[in-house]
C-alpha cells in the first residue's frame, strides 16, 4: 500500500492512498466464497451454488461492497502508518476501483494542530482574596427575610419597596397600543419588573389616584411595534401596600429545615452556607481567568469538523432549555453563528487542557477524586448509595476524573503562572464583578 500525503491549507490534508489490486480482488473472492454456501438459489441446493453462478449474480455488488470495507480499513492503516491524527471525519473522493488495476482514493480531512512548546509562565491571573464579614452576614438574613416578606395594605403613599396594584393604559400618539394595558397589577416599586420610568411613576400616589406618566421605549425592547417610541401610560393605583418583614424567630427558623426553631443553629448553617457558596464561586472564577488566560497566551486553531459538532451540541442544549425539539427549531431558527464563538472557544481550550496533560505530565489523582465523591456524598441523606454509584458506575465515574483532571490543570498552571492576590468584597464577588 503506498500512501502520500499534501498539505492544503491550514489543518486540512489530501491524502493519496493506493492499494494493490490483489488485494481487491482476493477479499472478492473469500467474500463470494462465503456467500456460496449460505444463499440460496432456485435449482441448486444449499450450499452447493457453484462460485461462478454466485459471481455472476452477486460479483458486482459483493465488489462494491468490499471497496467500501477496503477503503475503511486502508484509511485507518494509512493513518497509523504515517503517524496522523485526523480530526473528524474524511471525505472520500477520486476512487478508481476498476478491475484488475490498483485501487486508489483520496480523503481529505483536518488534523489535530500541534502545540511545540506552551506558555504557561507568561499567564497573569489576578486571584481574588474575599471573606465573609458580619456585614456580610447580616446583609444575608436582611435578604432572606425580604424574600419572605408580605403585604400590608396603608393609606400612605407609595414609596420604594412598596407594592402598587394598579390598573394602566398605554398610548402612543394618542393611540393604545396591543399589550398596553392592564388591571389588578401588583408592581413592587425598585424590583425592575417594569420599566423605570413606569415604576418611578407610582412613586407618591396613593390608593385611588390617578397619574399620567411619559415612558420611553428602548431601541431594544423586545416588542418590535413599540421599540425606540414614547407612550403616555394612564395609571390608577387600586391598592397600596407596605411590606412587612418576618421576625428573626423560632417560626423564621423552622422555615429553613430547623425543626426545633433554634436560631443559632440557624445562623451557624447560613454562615457555612455562605462561605461553601463563596469557596465555589472563587474557584469557578479562578478557573475561568486561568483558561482566559491559556487561551490568550497560546494560539492554536480549532479544527472545523470540531467546531461543528460543538455547535450541534450547544444547539440541543439550547433547544433543551428552551423546551424544544428538532421539529420546532433548526439550523435556519438557531443559526451556526450564534454559537460559532463559544464553540470555537471550547474546542480550543479542550486541545489545550489536552496539551497541558500531555507537555507537563498531570496524572489523574485517585484521592482527589474520592475526595469529591465524599463531598457530594454528606449532601445527601444516604451518602452510602452515592458512594456505591460511582464505585459501580465506571462511567459516572470517568466524567468526574475528567472534571478533577481538568482542576489539577487548573492547580498545574497556578504554580506556573504570574498569580496577583486582590482584595475583594463578598458582594462583588455575588455579583459577578470580580
């Protein structure tokens, strides 16, 4: 078998590959053979069809059909032989199967790009150093407390965190328009639920009054017809309300999973709540400067044929949460180019962690990988069965090596990289401003 190799533009690669006709030519043979003593023709028995009946009935496509099983079979042996990762699938092209000649095809394809060296001491990450102050704390009761809030009905006029019930009607230019109007609304001052000049509207009636209010459209809004113009709403406030805030009790408690309503244990469960849910979000937001970071310090290109599948697979998880399927929305509703870059993104950094893995040597390291069995594991009633499912499930539990392979890349780049510690406050880092 003689196998060359041209290199197209970028990734992509032509490569030729020829295949002696003996080869051909003793698979048809072997293949007709087996067939003559299994198929069954009128006049002869069972396995007693002489090979030239067999051929002469079944050799053309017997032949294609081992084409097919050659070209498979040579592509793969083409690619070992010259030492190529192909990246997706080929395209097969230019197949001379005529009899005895030498077979011969091309399959075109890209190829894995090779990284030499990486940059991993070149990488800046600024690391945040957050902690969870008193403030912070009481900051977080005040909130849950707001969460529970309830309505008390006053005289007094509506000011922000007060809840309106108001009836409404929109018009622009002297017209209302569809989706305008309304009765028995309940708008809470401040909460953004409507726009803000509708909302800073309501702010000093009171229950029967009546108000005019200027409101001007985004050139944004989701509502076409009324993007980008003025209306004048009409408001009539039917109900003011004030809200009311639960007591810090052993009632307040029980609300949380505290069956005896002891509010220390209630504070002390919401404190650790806190700091688990800031250690996760430092490391989601450290892992996400550092692969930044990867990315920016390392230039690579993503295989098309890669890219494609993952916008296939961003698309279904699109259609998933969107709650559709394929019959309601396809490539023409949910275009290429709306995951073009983040899939692009995630094929480039899969071929760097995958070089990070390679170049530096990470191993998986089993303990970390019980660690995090044992974490998930007490948030559960029965932590025994989680244990068992990853001990029983070899799947279940390559998807989580995978995932704490890809930490200790993270942890592997740290102690390469330029890292800067910065102060930060917990609600920044809530918020997502780090």
């Amino acid at each position: 078998m003689q196998v060359s190799i041209e290199t197209l533009e970028g990734l992509e690669r032509r490569m030729t590959v020829q295949i002696p006709s003996e080869r051909v030519t003793a698979a048809v043979e072997k293949k007709l053979k087996d067939l003559s003593k299994t198929v069954r023709i009128d006049g002869f028995r069972p396995g007693k069809v002489p090979l030239k009946v067999v051929q002469r009935k079944f050799g053309g496509h017997v032949r294609q059909e081992v084409i097919g099983d050659v070209i498979e079979s040579s592509y793969q042996e083409a690619l070992i032989q010259e030492k190529v990762r192909p990246a997706g699938m080929p395209s097969i092209d230019s197949v001379n199967s005529e009899e005895k000649q030498d077979m011969s095809y091309t399959a075109t394809f890209e190829v894995y790009p090779e990284v030499e060296q990486l940059e991993l001491a070149s990488i800046e990450v600024e690391k945040p150093l957050v902690e969870v102050t008193d403030a912070d704390f009481e900051d977080m009761l005040q909130k849950l407390r707001e969460q529970r809030k309830t309505w008390k009905e006053c005289k007094s006029a509506a000011q922000q965190g007060y809840q309106v019930m108001v009836d409404f009607e929109g018009r622009i230019d002297g017209e209302i328009f569809e989706g305008g109007a309304g009765k028995d609304m309940a708008v809470e001052i401040g909460a953004g639920q409507m726009l803000p000049e509708f909302e800073a509207g309501l702010e000093g009636i009171k229950a029967g009054e009546e108000k005019d209010v200027e409101v001007n459209f985004p050139e944004d809004y989701h509502g076409a017809d009324v993007a980008g113009k003025t209306a004048v709403f009409t408001l009539k406030a039917t109900r003011v309300s004030e809200p009311e805030l639960p007591e810090l009790n052993e009632e307040f408690a029980k609300g949380f999973g505290i069956e005896d309503g002891d509010l220390d244990k209630m504070r002390s469960d919401i404190r650790a709540n806190m700091e688990k849910e800031k250690d996760d979000r430092l490391k989601l937001d450290l892992k996400n400067k550092v692969m930044s970071g990867l990315l920016e310090n390392n230039v690579i290109i993503a295989p098309s044929a890669l890219v494609a599948e993952e916008i296939k697979s961003l698309r279904a998880q699109a259609m998933e949460r969107m709650g559709k399927n394929s019959a309601e929305l396809d490539e023409n509703t949910l275009p290429d180019q709306l995951f073009s870059e983040e899939a692009t993104r995630r094929v480039q950094l899969g071929l760097l962690i995958s070089e990070v893995i390679r170049q530096e040597k990470v191993e998986i390291d089993q303990a970390l990988v019980d660690s995090a069995i044992e974490d998930m594991a007490i948030a559960y009633e029965q932590p025994d069965q989680v244990r068992d499912y990853y001990r029983q499930n070899q799947q279940a539990r390559a998807g989580l090596e995978s995932m704490v392979l890809e930490d200790q890349v993270v942890a592997h780049i740290l102690e390469q990289a330029k890292v800067v510690d910065k102060a930060a406050s917990f609600e920044d880092l809530m918020n997502g401003k780090l």
